[in-house]
C-alpha cells in the first residue's frame, strides 16, 4: 500500500537552474527538503500537467544517483504521473536519454547528471528537466520552476514508500496509477545510431584495417562506457582489452574530471602518442561531450563540427534519408569555421548564445541539421542533446569515407585537407575558474566600457566591440549580454563571458580566434599561432589586474 502524504516545507532561494539545470554540491543537495522541494517545483511545471504525464527518469551514475531516483518516484505516484521509464540501474546518457523522451512520446524528462563536474559526497549533483521534444527544458519552464521553489510551502509524496528496485528489466505497478517500465539502457541508442550511421562500413574497414588502424576510447568512467563496449567490442568487433578505457561507470568518476579534454583525458592524449594510436575519443561523465585526436592531430571541437558539416551527405546516411542538411548553427564564441563551410554549401547558419537549448528552436524548425559549441559539444537533430558518441562515430565514419579515396588517410590528414579547403581558424580557450563573483563582474563592466574602436594593439585594429545579444527566429525571444566581443580588422576575435554552470565562485572564459589563409602556417601549434593575439587580448581585457591570476586553470 502506498501512502501520500502533504507536509510542510520551507523554500530554498537558490534552487535556479542555470545553463544546463540545477547544478549544486551534493551537500546542498543533502539539505533538509532541498531535493524534495526542487522535484515538487518540477511536478507543478509539467506540460498539460503531472496527472497522466510520462516521464523517462536516469542519469550518469554519479553519487547520490539512487536516493533521488527515489525520491522523483515518491513525488510521481503523489503526482499522478502515470508512467515512469526507467533505464536499467537508472543509467542513462543525456542524449540517449533525449532519445528515450522522443521515441516513447514522453512529456518529459528528469535527467540526473552534473555533466562533466567531478562526483562523489564532497562533489557536485545535478538535476535537469527536459521537455516533450527531448531538449532541455526553456527558460520560461526554468523561470516557472525557479519561482514555485522560492515560494513552496508543502511537499505532497509518498514519503515512506520501501525502495524500488529499478535493476531488472520488467515493468511494476505502484500506487493506484503509477507505472514503473524498467527498459534496456542501451539498445535504443544503438538502434538510433543504427540508422545514422552505416555500421556495415565501420566495422569492415576496422576489420579490414584491424592490424594498422587502432582504436581507443575512454569513458572517463563516466555513463558512456556502457555505450561504448556495445560498440566498439559487440557491434564492431573489436578487442575489449584493447579499445577501451576507463569504461566502467563509476560514482566518482574515479576521483577525476569527466571532461574529455586535454587537461582532464590526459592519459588518453598520452596513449594516443605513446601507442600510437590512429583514433582516441572521449565523452564526458552523462556523455554529451566529446573529444577525438589522432596521432599528432587533436580535433578542436570548433573545426570537429566544420568538418563534421563538410562530409556529412557523403559519411553519414543519416543525412541523405532526411533529404539533406538543413542548416548549421554554432554558439557564439565557438570558431568560424563552421560559417566558411556554411557559405560554400550554401547553407544557412546561425550564431546563437552559450547552452545547448538554443538549437533546440531552430532543429524542431527545420532550420539546423548540425550544430556544435567550442566546449566540446557537437550533435545534429537526431536528438535535442549534443551528443559525445554520435560525435565520435561520425568521425569515424568520416574517416572510413576518406579512405575510400585516400588509402591510410587519419584524423591528421582530414584536417590538414579541410584547412587546405577553407582556411584554418586557429582557437583556444583560457578558463579562470573560481574567481571572486565581484572582480568578475568587474571584468565585464570595464569591457562594456571600452572605447577602443580603430586602435592598433600589437598590429591588431579594433574594428568593433559588442555585448552579444541573439533573437530568436523561432520565437522572437530575446537573449542580452550573452558575451563581449572584440573584433579586429583581420577577421581575428577575442571573446569574453562568465560561466553559467560553474558551482562555486565566477569562471571567467575568455575565447581568442585567428584566422589564416596561409598554408604555410596550417601546420603550427595552436597556442604558438595565438600567442600574439592572446596578449592582446589580456592587454585590453586587464584580466590579470581584475583577478589577480596570470595564468588559466585550464587551457583548451
Ligand atoms: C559550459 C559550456 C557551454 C555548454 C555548457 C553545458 O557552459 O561553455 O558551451 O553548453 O557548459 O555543457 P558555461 O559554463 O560556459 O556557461
Ligand atoms: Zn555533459
């Protein structure tokens, strides 16, 4: 017998979702009712009502996973939710999870992830809504949520309901109305990368190549892991012991970062070198992000999603089925590359602000087939997620395409020939984590008040500087002060803004880019080629006098 029950509450005042939902430390997390408020402000928000609404519940397998499983089952038979589908052990990716909420015609989605911030009791928790068509849930829900917290005075749950086993695959009923369908966590995804991607090819070309061409990815043990042995040792045939790393989900991510970059996938970027190894890739802990590198080469996320554009009607079938590609977007401080390959196409392209959800719009309209973010974000429609593993199997279905012309062609050589074709955009990212809020606040002001237009500063002429704000073209919304932009004569940028998702203190990003028609120059390192543009860049932005650092947390 199941019994609901009405108690009071008391409201929390910081229970805002940012970039990509709530994102606290566990601890806040642990507070009395914090959990249990924020899940009841969701049930208020669901469209057309919890009362018969489905909901697809799971998240990264990060610590605390289970007790708020609990908890969102507790306030759904309270809320008269009618069915909740759980991926087996609650595992679950956040694209694959957008998947699962678009297949099922879902209403929604409660994602449990913190993305790529570290997990553990001492580290950070989060919790997401995703509405009916799989993305994340829009501002005016997020406002909605965010205002119902602030003023919640009782919680209506099944408080003292016995733990549900959500570990077996089967369907159970609880309460008068609730039904609990536990579904394989990973077959649907496969079946959706199934028809993306031309499987057959992959695996003959790895199976044909299988002594030269060697694979590695690592699931930073994170929630990918699981997809990737599906993949990489079932569907492609390759050897376990020697494809995968790190692959086995864990709730502290192993004490680590589950962010594939260069900082944090360290030890894959050193294996790649020391082994030799023509195609690493990462995905971050719910697996939304990615990384690929090959011998020599490691993909920027902005030129991943140019080329990933170039080939896409000849790599990936994906895009043949659907008629072709309908539009590219990028966010703002991601790299130009993407445009130069929109021109030539002839397709239209969007610069929209930081944050997944503002594809969303534009995908649900037609007008965006593929799309990516400098922070190692990339996807297409096929969800309303960025998507790490599909990121991953396009390029290797990239490079599978290449080599039918181009016998031994690698990661290295797609993305010299792509800068041969277009141009390269040399970027980076400089990330000041932890900076007192005020000073970075300061920051900001002191760039909003420049008057620099027409200077010269070690031979880059301001052209024009502005505080990016986007239009919707869906809707008509608006989003201000999404990031300075200072713009030089010879097309090179450097952008600043602060961090939506950071949990603790301001993270100053600031974003340098340069571009280069000069095949002389493709071949030179990143940081070598910006170095002068990134002490302009500090020179105008007086970063190191506004936070006292003079050097980054992390470099990407
Ligand atoms: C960061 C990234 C952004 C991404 C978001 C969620 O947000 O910069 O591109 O969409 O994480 O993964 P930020 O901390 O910069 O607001
Ligand atoms: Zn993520």
């Amino acid at each position: 017998m199941v019994k609901v029950t009405t108690v009071p509450t008391q409201p929390y005042n910081d229970q805002k979702p940012g970039t990509s939902g709530l994102r606290k430390r566990v601890k806040v997390f642990q507070q009395r009712n914090y959990t249990e408020n924020f899940i009841q402000s969701i049930m208020h928000v669901i469209e057309g009502g919890s009362e018969g609404a489905t909901l697809v519940v799971g998240g990264d397998g990060r610590y605390y996973l289970d007790e708020v499983m609990q908890i969102i089952i507790q306030f759904s038979v309270a809320a008269g939710i009618k069915k909740l589908i759980i991926p087996q052990h609650g595992l679950v990716s956040t694209p694959a999870g957008s998947h699962l909420i678009r297949k099922y015609k879902a209403t929604g989605g409660i994602l449990l992830t913190a993305s790529h911030n570290p997990g553990g009791p001492d580290k950070d928790f989060g919790i997401k809504y995703n509405v009916r068509n799989g993305g994340p849930a829009p501002e005016n829900v997020t406002n909605r949520i965010f205002d119902i917290s602030k003023s919640l005075q009782q919680l209506t749950y099944a408080a003292d309901m016995p733990r549900v086993d959500y570990g077996t695959i089967g369907t159970q009923t609880l309460g008068d109305t609730l039904e609990i369908q536990v579904i394989d966590s990973i077959d649907d995804y496969v079946d959706l990368m199934k028809e993306i991607f031309d499987f057959g090819a992959i695996r003959s070309f790895l199976d044909k190549n299988k002594d030269t061409f060697k694979v590695l990815f690592d699931g930073m043990h994170g929630v990918t892991g699981i997809y990737g042995e599906r993949l990489f040792v079932k569907e492609f045939g390759l050897a376990k012991a020697s494809c995968l790393m790190r692959s086995t989900p864990l709730a502290d991510f192993g004490g680590e970062h589950p962010d594939p970059n260069l900082t944090y996938a360290h030890e894959l970027v050193e294996r790649v070198e020391k082994d030799q190894i023509d195609f690493g890739a990462a995905s971050d802990g719910d697996g939304d992000r990615n990384m690929v590198l090959g011998k020599h080469a490691f993909v920027t996320p902005s030129d991943s999603v140019a080329v990933i554009a170039h080939y896409a009607l000849d790599a990936i079938p994906y895009f043949r089925k659907n008629g072709g590609v309908h539009g590219l977007a990028r966010s703002m401080p991601t790299s130009r590359a993407l445009d130069l390959v929109a021109q030539k196409q002839q397709l239209e392209h969007f610069e929209v602000p930081t944050g997944w959800k503002f594809f969303g719009n534009l995908m649900d309209a037609g007008r965006c087939s593929i799309c990516g973010e400098e922070s190692f974000g990339t996807g297409s429609d096929h969800v309303r997620e960025k998507d790490g593993v599909w990121a991953i199997l396009a390029w290797l279905s990239i490079v599978v395409h290449v080599n039918k012309t181009k016998p031994g062609a690698g990661v290295y050589d797609i993305l010299q020939d792509h800068y041969k074709m277009y141009g390269r955009n040399f970027f980076s990212r400089y990330d000041y984590e932890e900076v007192d809020g005020q000073k970075a606040n300061e920051l900001m002001q002191h760039l909003r008040e420049l008057n620099i237009n027409g200077q010269t500063f070690n031979g880059f002429t301001v052209s024009e500087i502005d505080d990016f704000e986007y239009k919707d073209p869906i809707d008509g919304s608006v989003s201000s002060h999404q990031g300075m932009r200072v713009m030089f004569k010879d097309g090179s940028r450097f952008v600043v803004r602060l961090s939506g998702t950071g949990s603790q203190g301001a993270t100053i990003r600031l974003y340098v880019e340069k571009y280069s028609n000069d095949p002389s120059e493709y071949a030179t390192e990143t940081q070598k080629a910006l170095e002068p543009l990134i002490r302009v860049a500090l020179d105008i932005s007086r970063l190191e006098h506004f936070t006292g650092r003079d050097k980054p947390t992390v470099i990407t």
